[in-house]
C-alpha cells in the first residue's frame, strides 16, 4: 500500500485556511481588501460578537456575475494576474486566489452579487460545497456574509478568543486598512452600534485624526523626505511625547500594509540621542519604492515584503525621521502650538519675497488654509528662520554666522545696533565652527545669516524669548549639550580636535575603576583632543586638553566623565564613541545657573541653530518648550 497520497480537496482548503485565515480580523482584512480592488468606494462592515457568529462586508465595487462568482470560490481563481512576470510590481492587495475558497472552508458562507443594478447572483457554501444557488435583486457590488466561523474545525474554533479580543483586532485592522485608503468611505458597526463612519479624505493626518481623536496627532511631526527613488512620508511621534500614550506602529510599503522589524529600527536609530534607552516612539510611514524592488509575493497574508536591497531603504527612512525630528516642530509643547506653512498654491509667493511674521506667512484676504497647511515643512521655518523670510525691525537683530575670528571683529571698532551698542560676542565666537562637518541642515558657507530675537536669561538656567504664536523657553545646559555633542560627534568623524598645551600638566589620581575606563576610551579621549598617559600607579598626566569653550573646565569635565563611564556595562544603542561624545558633551557644557552675556545667549542660540536636532538633548529631555498664548489666555481665564 502507497504511503504518499494525494489530500482530499476539502482538507487541503481547510490547511490553506490555516496560512490566510487565523481569526475573525483575518477574514475582515481578506474581505475588505477584495472590496478594494474590486473599486469599492464605500465599505460597510459588520461585526456580531467580535466576528465569532457574524462578519458582513457590504460594498459598490465592480460585482460579478454567477459565473464568476462561482469560479471565484475555487484555489487559485483570481482576476488580478494571469502570467507569473507580473507579479512584479503588483498593485492589488490579493492575488493569490485563496483568501475566498480558505475562508469558505471553514464558514457558512453567503456571496451576493451584481455587476450592475438590477438582478444578480446569490451562492451559499457550508464547508467549501455550494449548497444554494439562485438570484438577488440588488445594486451593484457584492456583499459576502460569514457566519459560524470554525463550526467544522472544532480545534481551530476553541483557539478563538472572547468577543471582546477578538473584536479589538478587528478594530485594529480597520484602523490600519481605513489608514492606508484614505479615498474610501468606510463604515463599521459591531452589535448594531455604529463604531466608525469615516467618510474618504485628502490626507493622513485627516483620517488618523478621525481615528485617534485631533488632540493624539499633536504628539507627531510630519515626515517628508526623497532619498534616490525612495519617498518616504508620514507622522513621527515627539521625542518630548515619546512614552506618554500607548505606542502605535503603522508600516506602509507602495500601499500595502506590512510588518517589518528592520525598517522599525531603522526609524527608532534617527532618534538616537533623544530618547532615553528602553523607550520606543510610535510612527506612521509610507514608503514609496520601485516595483521592480520589492517582492510582495513571499508571506500567505501578504504581511511581509522582501526588497532587493535593503540597505538604501533602511537609511531613507533613518534619513527621513531624522530631518523631521531636527525642524523646530518637533519641540516640546504646551496648548497646542501650531507652526503655520503656506500651501503648494502660495509656495511660489513665499519664495518670491512675502512679507511674514516669524515662522508664519502672509496669505491673500479670504484665502483659507487646508489643514494639511497646520504643519512646518521648511527647515529653517519656525524658530531658526534665515535673515531673507524674517522682517528686521525693533526687537530683531540680523545675525550673520560666525565665519571670523573675534580679534578681526574688535579692530573693526564698536558695531551699532538702532543706535545702540550692539551686544558683545559670545567668548566662543572666536574659536572655528566645527558643526559644518556634522552635516546640520543650515551650516554652509552661503548659509543666510540666522535672525535673532531679543533673549532673556531666567533664572539663570533658561533663555527665553516671544514668537508671534507663544513663549519659547530654551534650556541653556541642554542645548549647548546639544552643541558640543554634535560637535564632538564631527570631531570623530574628521580626526583628532584641535587642543590647547597646557603649561603645567595637570596630575589626576584615579580611582581603580576610574583608571580602567580611561584605558577603555583612551584612544577616543585622544581624538577629542585630550593628550594624558599613564604615570604610574593610579595616576595619569595631562599634557593637552580641548577648548570647546572658555568656561571649559578641563579637570572637572575629565574627573565627571571617568566617573560617568566607570561600570558602564548597560546594553546600549549608542556605539562607544557616541557614548562618550555624550558624557563629554554633559560635562562640558554650560550649567544651570551660569549666568550668560548678551552675546554668549545669542551665540549659543545660533550654535543651536546649526544641529541636527535642536529640540533635544542626548539625554531625551527637551532642550525647547513652546507656550502658546491661547494657554496662556486660558491659565488667565481670557479664553
């Protein structure tokens, strides 16, 4: 006797359900996808008990006639390809010719039909045979009813979970189906409540606004970015926001819907140095690649892409959320600041000279801004705008980007701002800019010279200053932390730092493990620019150290850093030398209660300017708070 035999068709769908249909959201997510390609511009969706006893998809889509209908119920039986080469850059979200025939074998399942209005088809299957045939009378579309779901798999049935759980995956993949067409109406009801009716609309933020409620998406900036022929688009959650609601990951690849680790982290390495370790921000993202670049045929359920190469892509989305966490947007905020930008329609005016305000511009009377205009899409938009989109006038001081040495500037005889002294240099100023080698968005020799307005120093720990649409408060010893990181950061990148020779070498007595770390990073602290060598014992010599700035204490910043990296054996995702161009950065940096020059806040502020991400520090905290006067107003009781 033969022991290879050949399975029985009706144990081959139910196999076939196992890959496609796992629980009642996996029927919905089939159903609804075949809705969309079918053109449907209005889906209707109802649950009973969470899918267990009842799932209805309702659509106007193209419909089929009974021949169809019936072909469409066994493997393989698709309409979307005919020829395995185009498979290749395929649009349709089913193309497999399974999901109707697996879902069929494990439900009592009903398909009414129409290709036009009028009369139509009706066709029941109990266990993948078709028990009733006959006509219906309706509109154009199809409707597909699935009742008593797993009635013939008892063994699959009793790994269902209660209406409750089954009903919130449900929910979940509506959100992300109803996310990704934003041109379709849907509507879901589950027990004859309505839950969502969530009629088609231009943008994302739109739909997630209808999905999450507008007062959630004030925790995101909007990404925006080309890199070769990857677009990468979306919404990035604020580093300051990070950690305070419950963490959403959306992944959309040329329309699809996915699951895929690598891009995550690849998202997650952009806010490297704004978060602390352990906490993981919430994203949406659009990826928009080649077809010929991403094969979609390699996961039953179509949850997974394979690309040809991955890398370029990964960094394209690194690239991507990077920039959109370095625009002023993305700073923390209190009463829902909004930085206004023009729509493509105004774009041309802008550039052409418009009069604006500070970070705002100026439209035509009557003109009404779209909501996607609620966000900032320049770089230098916002806080740190270029002198040519900024009015100079009483409070505002055009000031150009250091590009010479302080003693050139004093020979020059005292400059006068409005009749009045302007305010000294930072002490700073005089030493070369080193953020050009980081790669920051603004620091360049033709680099427009950066706009700065009146600052205040409060408490001797914040700088503070007026926005036409708030208060923004910066925090002095995150943001020149912020300075000297990415500065330190160039230094790694180019060679070793410039340092001073001291004239009386410095003698420091370590601790054991204190000596151990300076051993571990020896070579690093090297390129920093510190020149020390062990002189015997627990002792090391310092013969060099770097200036990043007068008030650098060289001993006390060396002594808190070995202290900082002593057991420093926690998993991390910062390599060593980010790590220690962290530490030094903290060390080094300007403390809380320094009290600063005119000069040295302008300084710092245009310092601030020139890095990646200005809005935060390494540590994750906020280097700038925005107070809008509508809270303000409101704190007030004028609102």
């Amino acid at each position: 006797m033969p022991r290879i035999a050949i399975l029985p068709s009706s144990v081959a769908d139910q196999i076939a359900a196992g890959e496609v249909v796992e629980r009642p959201a996996s029927v919905v997510k089939e159903l609804v996808e075949n809705a969309m390609d079918a053109g449907a511009t209005t889906i209707d969706v109802t649950i009973e008990e969470g899918g267990r006893t009842l799932i209805r998809i309702a659509d106007d889509g193209s419909g089929m006639d009974a021949d169809d209908a019936r072909l469409a119920l066994s493997r393989h039986a698709t309409s979307k390809i005919v020829s395995a080469e185009q498979l290749v850059g395929v649009r349709s979200f089913g193309f497999r010719g399974e999901a109707l025939p697996a879902i069929a074998s494990v439900s009592d399942l009903t398909i009414e039909t129409a290709p036009a209005d009028g009369a139509g088809s009706r066709l029941r299957v109990m266990g993948g045979s078709v028990v009733e045939a006959g006509e219906s009378a309706r509109r154009q579309g199809t409707t597909v009813t699935v009742q008593r779901l797993f009635y013939n798999t008892p063994a699959r049935q009793k790994f269902l979970r209660g209406a409750r759980s089954e009903w919130r995956a449900v929910l979940d993949t509506m959100h992300g189906i109803a996310t990704l067409r934003r041109d379709v109406h849907f509507v879901v009801t589950h027990d004859g409540k309505r839950v969502l009716d969530l009629p088609a609309v231009g943008s994302l933020r739109e739909r997630l606004a209808a999905l999450w409620g507008a007062r959630e998406l004030e925790r995101f900036v909007d990404v925006n970015d080309v890199r070769g022929p990857v677009q990468v688009s979306g919404l990035a959650e604020r580093p300051a926001d990070v950690g305070t609601a419950s963490r959403r990951i959306l992944l959309i690849v040329n329309g699809r819907l996915i699951r895929d680790p690598g891009l995550v982290r690849a998202a997650e390495a952009a806010y490297k140095s704004t978060l602390p370790g352990g906490v993981r921000p919430s994203l949406v993202l659009q990826l928009h690649v080649p077809g010929a670049d991403v094969d979609v045929n390699v996961h039953p359920a179509k949850a997974e892409v394979r690309f040809r190469d991955r890398w370029p892509i990964e960094r394209a989305v690194e690239a991507a959320v990077r920039r959109a966490l370095g625009l002023f947007d993305a700073a923390a905020d209190v009463g829902g600041w909004r930085t206004w930008a023009p729509p493509p329609s105004l774009q041309a005016g802008m550039s052409s000279g418009m009069p604006g305000g500070l970070g705002r511009f100026s439209a035509p009377p009557g003109t009404e801004l779209p909501p996607s205009s609620l966000r900032i899409t320049a770089t230098l938009d916002g806080l740190f705008a270029p002198r040519d989109t900024l009015p100079v006038g009483p409070g505002l001081d055009s000031v150009p980007l250091p590009d010479a040495p302080l003693a050139d500037a004093q020979h020059a005889g005292p400059a006068t701002h409005n009749g009045m002294p302007a305010p000294a240099p930072a002490p700073w100023e005089d030493l070369p800019r080193q953020s050009a080698d980081v790669g920051t968005p603004h620091a360049h020799a033709d680099a427009a010279p950066i706009s700065v307005p009146p600052l205040m120093q409060l408490r001797r720990m914040y700088l503070m200053f007026e926005h036409e649409e708030g208060v923004v408060l910066i925090d002095q010893h995150s943001a020149h932390e912020r300075v000297l990181y990415e500065e330190f950061l160039g230094v790694f990148e180019r060679g070793e730092a410039p340092s001073q020779r001291l004239l009386f070498p410095l003698t420091l007595h370590l601790a054991p493990r204190e000596l151990e770390a300076f051993e571990a990073n020896r070579d690093l602290f090297a390129r920093l620019g510190f020149e020390a060598d062990p002189f015997g014992g627990h002792t090391v010599l310092v013969q060099s150290v770097p200036m990043p700035h007068p008030r650098f204490d060289a001993e006390r910043c060396l002594r808190d850093t070995l202290a900082s990296l002593v057991g420093d054996r926690h998993a991390s995702a910062h390599a060593r030398h980010e790590r220690l161009a962290a530490t030094v950065a903290c060390k080094a940096a300007i403390k809380a209660g320094d009290a600063l020059s005119p000069g040295e806040m302008r300084a710092l502020y245009i310092a601030l300017a020139e890095t990646r991400l200005p809005a935060h520090d390494v540590h994750g905290r906020s280097t700038i708070v925005r107070l809008t006067w509508d809270e303000l107003d409101r704190r007030f009781g004028r609102a």
